[in-house]
C-alpha cells in the first residue's frame, strides 16, 4: 500500500474548514474499534498531515466544525498536539 502523504495531502489542502471537519467524523465513525483504525497501513502518517492542513486554518474554523474535530479525536482516542 502506498504511503497516504503523496495520496491525501494534495486533496486536504482542497478542503474547506467544514469539509476537512466532515473527513476526520467520517473516519471516527468507521465500523472498526478506534485501535483497529489507528493501526492500518497509513494511518499514522495520514492522521499527522490531517492535522497539519487543520492547524493552518484553524482561525477560518466555526465553533461547531472545532466541536466536530474535537469529537471525532475523542472518538478515535487520539490526543492532538497542543499547540
């Protein structure tokens, strides 16, 4: 399986904030347990520039697309980073 940088990063740049909002909801929502979703092929490096294309427009958010966001991390048990 190829790498899911080259694959997802250019079509995460497209999205807009409450597309990329959508995305991340989409895949907690999978019908696998969290721990089966985190270590599928790609995943690690797909979820990192997941959060790298949110983090440069978190102040186009709403409220309701970051309270989407904040869930779906919460439902897949994964802490993104602070800053």
């Amino acid at each position: 399986m190829p790498p899911a940088r080259p694959l997802s990063e250019p079509r995460l740049k497209e999205c807009g904030t409450g597309n990329l909002a959508r995305v991340i909801l989409a895949v907690s929502k999978l019908e696998l347990i969290p721990w089966d979703i985190k270590g599928s092929p790609g995943f690690a490096t797909w979820v990192a520039c997941f959060e790298t294309m949110s983090m440069r427009r978190m102040n186009a958010f709403r409220g309701e697309e970051l309270v989407r966001l904040i869930s779906a991390f919460a439902d897949l048990r994964h802490r993104p980073p602070a800053e």
